[in-house]
C-alpha cells in the first residue's frame, strides 16, 4: 500500500459519499462499543493492580468450610500462625483492616473519617511511598504490656507504660485537612474517641487498598494505624484482620497453597473450633481475588461487543460486493490494460481499511462519550472504575480492532472482484452483470449476520428476563416511603445512657411533621455489612460440628413493624425486651426451618455465639420472613435477631423513618432534628428505599442495558444487510421477474417468491445461532436470576421477534418486485 494507492482509494470513496459515511458510521459503531467495553476490561481485568510486583501478590482466604463461610477475616493468633508456618514460601505477609471514626474537622464540626489498621511491614511489602515523614517501624507495632494483675499497682508494682498509637496519613487526607501544612508531622491529632495517634508520615498521592466489595473494606482509608498485634490464642473468636501476602521468587502457587494446608490442618488439631468448623486457607491472586465477582460479566460484555464488530464487519462486506459488482467493468478494463490480479486486490484493500481507519477515528469518539455514561451507569462493585479511560493501552486495541476488521470485510470484496472474467464482462449487455456475481457470497454474510445478532438477541432476552424476575423479588420489607441513613457518635454511653438516647432519638425524629414511624438497626438489609456467627441447638453441645453460621442484627423495638417485614408466629420485640439481661431472640423463617423442621420455633431455645466465649442459650419468641442482605439475586444466610440492649445498648447506628410523602424530602428535617439533640452527631449515607432497591439491582441493570444496546444495533444491521441482499437480487432478476409477470403471475406470487429467499436466509441463520446460543449462554450463567441459560421462553419469543425483523426487512424489495411493470423491465434489459 503507498500513497498513489492511498490518495486514488480516498478519490473513488470521494465519489459515493454516502456508500463511504454508510460504511464509515457501521464500523465505528462497533469498534466504538468494542474500544469502551475494553476500556473496563483494561482497568479492571487486565491493568496491574499498582503495588510492587504485583504479580507475586496473594490473598489467603480464609474459610469455615462446614458453615459455608468464605473470604473470612483471621484473629491476631490465627494470622500470626499462618506467617510463622508459611515463611518459607512468602517473603513478607501483612495485615490489614478498616473501620470509620469521626474526628472533628477544620471548622469543629464532626466529620467521618475512613481509617486503616495496618501491620508495620504493610507499606513496604506493597511498595507503597512516603512523601512526608517516614513509614512505619518495627517498634511501632510492639504490642502493649498486658495490664498489671488486680492488686499489684496498689501493692506498689511497677505499671507498664502505655505506648502511643502512631498514624501515617493519607495524602488527599493531608491535602484536605491541613492544607499540606507540613508542620502537622509529629503532631498528636484530635480525635472523638480515646485514642490520641501521633502523625509520623504522609502517604504518596492515589495508594488504595483494592479488595472485593464483599470483604466490606473501604478502598482509601485518610488515617493508617499501626497495629500493635499481640498473640491471644484464646480470643480466636475475634476475627478482624486482611491478610495479604507476597510469593518469594520461584514460588509456585500450588507450594504456597500446600504451606498454608499444612497450618490450618495444625489449627484444625489443636483448637476446637477450627476443627469443628472446617477451617481452611485458599491462595488466591490478589487480582483474581479483587474481580471474581464482576469477571463473568465483563467477559459477556467483551464477547458481545466482539459479536456486535463482527456483524458490523459483516454489514461493511456486504456494501463492499455490491460496490465491487457495481465497479466488476471498470475492474475489467483494468485488468484488460494489463493490471495484475494483486494490484487490483490491493487497491480494493486500501480502500477498505482507509474505511476502516476512519471508522476507527469516529469509533475512538464514540468510546470517549460511551465511557463517561458507562461510568454513571456502572455499579458500585465494579473494582477500580476511577482508573477507566482511553489510554494507549485501549488505542493499541483500537488500532488491532480496525486492522483485523478493515482485513475482515475487505478481503471477501477483493477476492471477489479482482478476478474478473474479462471477456463475459466486457461482452455483457448494457445491464450489469457484476450484480449476478458474487451472490453466494453475500448470501453467506447475511447468514453470520443472523446468526450473529440471534445469539446477541438470546442474551439480551435472558438478562430482561432475569430483570424481571429481580422485580418480583420479594426483600422481606417494604421500601417504599423508606428514609434510610447512618448516624455515627463517637460517644461510648453505659448500657442504660445508651437505652435512652435511642429513645430520645426516635422521639425526636417521629416529632418531624409527616412521619410516621421510626426504628434503627445495624447492619441494615442491602445496605452491608453483614457478618455470620455461630448456632446450634443442643446437640451441638455433644458434636461442635453441628455448630452453624447465621447473619445477625441488631433492631430496636418496632423494626419489623416499621419495615413491614411480615411476622409468621410468635411475637415481635417490645420495650421490655429492650433491657439489659434479657435473653429473648427473633429468628426468620430459614434458620427456624433448619433448627425446627416440621414444628414451631417460638418458645424454644438455641445455642448462639456472640458476646460470650462460648455459645450460650436464648428463647427464640417470635419468627419473621427472610429479608434479603446483600443482595436482591441471592437469598443469603438465615437471620437472628438481639435487641439492642442485648449487646449492652448503642449498637443501632442505621435509621429508618418511615414516611407519608416523598422520603428524599425529609433530608434536611432530619439533619436539623439531630444537630438539636448533638451538634456531634453525624448524619451520612442517607438515602430512600427506593435507592437502595436501585442499587441492589445496579449489577443485572448495567448488563441488560448494555447488550441489550448491543443486540438492538445488531438487529438492525442483520436486517439492514438482509435488506440489501434482496434489494441486489431483485435488481439480478429484473428481467426474470419481467418475464414471469408477463406470462400471468399474479404480484402476490412475486412478493412471496422475494419474502421466502428472505426468510430462507434467515432461517438458516436463526438455527446456526440457536446451535451457538446454546453453548455461549452457558458463559452467562452467574449473571442470571431465576433464569436458565436454555430457558425455552426467551429462545422462543426471540425466534419469534427476528423472524418478524425478518419480514419487515424483505417488506419493502419484495413490495418493489411486485410492483414492478414487467414492459419496463424488459425494455431495460
């Protein structure tokens, strides 16, 4: 290809504008899409997580395999064990865990901050920089003296010191709080609680810690803590800490993943509970680990935009043959004048991909306004969205797109028509005979049209269906009319203090004109946070195995009436349930299943663990329906439910009021009524039921949007292409449908005659797709709910829609065939 060949190609597309723009706009549509779609995948599946090598970067999961517990966080005992046992195979393992606090801001108000507890070692071995200051040292992470034995201080025996909590600060923290004020370096910062940290560094711009949304870690914690860990094998019930760890060289996964069997197989001799409970480690590539919840539908998403370029490509090949036909006797003349068979195909090429160059360039457009609504649209478990942009990376892919497509839908034309049969084509009559060539050809692309846009179409239909099925899932509670929000105090109350400041709340809150009932809980249903504990009934006293996980919560008094979560049998909570020493729980509808089959639960008692070293007992009084916890399309643990006062009071930190007018106008009457109880308190995360719904259907929505965007364009471009195939062949058989119609067949013959190629066609492209559906939806079976990836309905009512998109594309040929004057035809040819 040189420049002659280049600027004679833009001269030939110069003259049919509209061929060109027609086959320009089909092709960025789809190297549009495909660059967008691979934007994500870049960011989130294919770019490095930005740590030091992070290739040798694991995670190692936790797990109670018995209790169907996965990703689990380790106790101080069960994490030390595992970085003693694996040294051998890990150069370096840390730990790390988040939580929220307030501090007071610039101005005094209370503000939420984001903070991480850290291992010392956590910075250097993820390779994360200091700009301020320095890291953590070894020292920082002593563990404090344990407390001096009762007596021993006034008998005058030496008390240990208390050693300081030491802080390294985000840099967007340090930005936002101080101002880059440097002098803030060895500083003791102000806190709402007891702890007084010392500011030893600042963090490099943009570090984050990247975990799945399931491990409930906050991405970019402002305060990093030094964890002063401390062995206590005999707290191996509190659990809290992350572990990350780094493969030494040469250290295969498989080697690390045997150490780590090796551990939990002594944990499983030595302690009860990690024997009964099955406790186990997996090895996972921190990569992996990060996007195994969000990988299925990426990879759908890609395979779809690939199916949507290649139909795009196909529509292009098809435009080129009639191009070419149309062109088949200039080519001859060529040919006749002593042009090569290569030179003729190479011209054809370089107008292809000059094509395909310039739908790149449009595409790169189109995938630059796609990201930034991809990103409005995208859900919130979709790990690192903030890194999704056209880097050179997506332009590279870009670049391939449109080579491999200007190859794909050019090289059919120049195959074609730089072989032509000189002397029949210089021979011909007045009337084109190139148009008769090349028939099968197009035929055959129209048919991978089809089949193409049917299994994109099957896709689409499934997602709709599962979306529809999201819709009549029942969450166990009404969210309509629902004001949710967080309210954090860093005040720690006694039992009774804490009792009547909830009620002082609730009073306050039900004042605000309009609304009609208000309850707190924590966690709060779709909304996190949720983490099992362990049950059992009696004859989990004899065999610890039979010891099980359930989901808790806390509520106050009138939760479930307020959610409208219907009650089964029994009873709810009331206010003297609400008192310390009062041991009376709710369970839903699965656990009382698992613990009580085929009789009532009310009445009877179960083992739970949960503010005790061991289980204790508790009278279960009432039994609720199941409310979804984490999300809509999965059911989740069974439920138990304590008081608020049965954890010592002030647990509740999630509100809901429930109202009789739009609840997102209640904001700001909330917020006024709380600042008049304590100007401390903080407000945040407010938002309807109506949102949280939303939410929990973010995930299957941004999938059915986007095939479903990419199965539309499909069938149109199937049935553009269908449409220009019979256009060609009516205009072939001008003369043989002249012919018929002048010996006596009726117009309807000749509309049924155009309309029966058409649908032959696509018959045979439906039933190539419906063979392909039935393997490739099968990718898709993790994005689904409630819907098999077969399911007949959507392969049946999708038959249906393209045989009918089918027919509208043959209506208007076969509607010009049957109008055709057969003395007109004939005089043309």
């Amino acid at each position: 290809m040189d420049i002659k060949e280049l600027a004679f190609a833009g001269r030939s597309l110069r003259k049919s504008p509209v061929f060109a723009l027609t086959a320009a706009l089909t092709i960025a549509l789809g190297i549009g899409a495909s660059t967008a779609i691979f934007s994500v995948m870049n960011a989130v599946l294919l770019r490095p997580l930005p740590y030091r090598d992070p290739g040798q970067l694991v995670i190692p999961c936790a797990e109670m395999q018995v209790r169907n517990v996965r990703d689990f966080p380790y106790s101080n005992a069960d994490f030390i064990d595992l970085k003693e046992g694996t040294r051998n195979v890990f150069e370096d393992m840390a730990g790390v865990f988040t939580f929220r606090n307030l501090m007071p801001a610039a101005d005094g108000t209370p503000e939420q901050v984001h903070v991480a507890l850290v291992t010392t070692n956590f910075f250097r071995m993820m390779g994360a920089k200091i700009e301020l200051g320095r890291d953590f040292s070894e020292s920082d992470g002593i563990p404090q003296a344990a407390p001096p034995p009762a007596g021993a201080q006034a008998q005058g025996g030496p008390v240990p010191a208390n050693l300081p909590t030491v802080a390294i600060l985000s840099h967007e923290y340090f930005q936002r709080r101080y101002g880059g004020n440097t002098s803030i370096i060895g500083q003791v910062i102000s806190t709402a609680g007891p702890v007084k940290p010392q500011v030893v560094g600042v963090l490099a711009p943009h570090f984050e810690l990247y975990f799945p949304p399931t491990a409930n870690m906050d991405v970019a914690p402002d305060i990093w803590l030094a964890d002063r860990l401390s062995y206590d094998a005999g707290q191996r019930n509190t659990v809290t800490i992350r572990a990350v760890a780094r493969l030494k060289k040469g250290v295969p996964l498989e080697r690390a993943q045997a150490a780590a069997d090796i551990v939990t197989a002594e944990a499983r001799k030595n302690f009860l509970i990690e024997r009964t409970a099955g406790y186990a480690i997996r090895i996972i590539p921190m990569r992996r680990n990060l996007v195994s919840e969000v990988r299925p539908a990426i990879l759908a998403l890609m395979g779809a935009v690939i199916f949507l370029l290649l139909i795009a490509c196909a529509n292009v090949a098809n435009l080129l043959l009639v191009r070419a036909s149309l062109r088949e006797r200039e080519l001859a003349v060529r040919a006749a004048m002593g042009a090569s068979w290569w030179h003729l195909a190479r011209q054809l090429l370089t107008e292809a991909f000059l094509l395909a160059g310039l739908g790149s360039l449009m595409g790169v457009g189109l995938a630059w306004a796609g990201i930034r609504e991809l990103l409005a649209i995208a859900p919130a478990n979709l790990p690192r969205m903030e890194t999704i942009r056209i880097d050179s990376t997506v332009l590279l892919f870009t670049l391939i797109a449109g080579i491999v497509a200007g190859a794909i839908f050019g090289l059919a034309s120049a195959w074609r028509a730089a072989r032509p049969n000189v002397m029949d084509v210089l021979r011909g009559s007045g009337r084109n005979e190139g148009l008769a060539s090349g028939g099968l050809l197009r035929k055959l692309v129209v048919v991978a049209e089809v089949a193409l846009s049917f299994v994109l179409l099957i896709g689409s239909g499934l997602m709709f269906r599962s979306f529809l099925e999201l819709q009549q899932i029942k969450p166990g509670f009404d969210a309509r009319q629902l004001l949710v929000f967080q309210l954090l105090d860093a005040q720690r109350r006694k039992p009774e203090d804490a009792i009547a400041f909830s009620r002082r709340i609730q009073e306050r809150l039900r004042a605000i004109p309009g609304v009609e009932g208000v309850t707190a809980a924590t966690p709060f249903p779709l909304a996190g946070g949720f983490n099992p504990i362990r049950w059992g009934t009696g004859e989990a006293l004899a065999d610890a195995s039979k010891f099980q996980a359930t989901d808790f919560q806390i509520v106050l008094p009138g939760y479930f009436e307020l959610m409208r979560t219907p009650l089964l049998e029994g009873r709810t909570f009331t206010d003297d349930d609400n008192l310390p020493g009062r041991n009376v729980v709710m369970i839903d509808e699965l656990l009382a299943r698992k613990a009580f089959p085929h009789e009532s639960a009310v009445g009877k008692r179960i083992l739970i663990r949960i503010r005790t070293p061991e289980a204790e007992w508790v009278q279960v009084i009432g039994v609720v329906a199941h409310q979804r916890e984490e999300s809509l399309a999965e059911p989740g643990r069974e439920q138990v439910y304590f008081t608020d006062a049965f954890l010592a009071g002030g647990n509740t930190d999630f509100w809901a009021l429930r109202t009789n007018g739009n609840p997102a106008s209640y904001g700001s009457a909330v917020r006024e009524a709380i600042r008049e109880i304590d100007p401390q308190l903080l407000v945040t995360r407010i938002r309807t039921g109506d949102e949280l719904m939303t939410e929990a259907q973010a995930g299957t929505r941004f999938s059915l949007l986007l095939i479903g965007v990419f199965a539309v364009i499909a069938a149109l471009l199937a049935a553009i292409g269908l449409y220009g195939v019979l256009s060609t062949v009516v205009r072939q058989r001008t003369s043989e449908i002249g012919v018929r119609m002048a010996l006596g067949a009726q117009p309807v013959k000749v509309f049924e005659l155009v309309v029966g190629q058409g649908l032959w066609l696509t018959v045979i492209g439906i039933l190539a797709g419906l063979a392909g559906s039935v393997f490739l939806t099968q990718i898709m079976a993790t994005m689904l709910v409630g819907v098999r990836p077969t399911d007949p309905i959507t392969f049946s009512a999708i038959t249906l829609l393209f045989l009918l998109i089918a027919m509208l594309a043959c209506w208007l040929p076969a509607r010009r065939a049957a109008r055709m004057d057969p003395t007109m035809a004939l005089r043309g040819e």
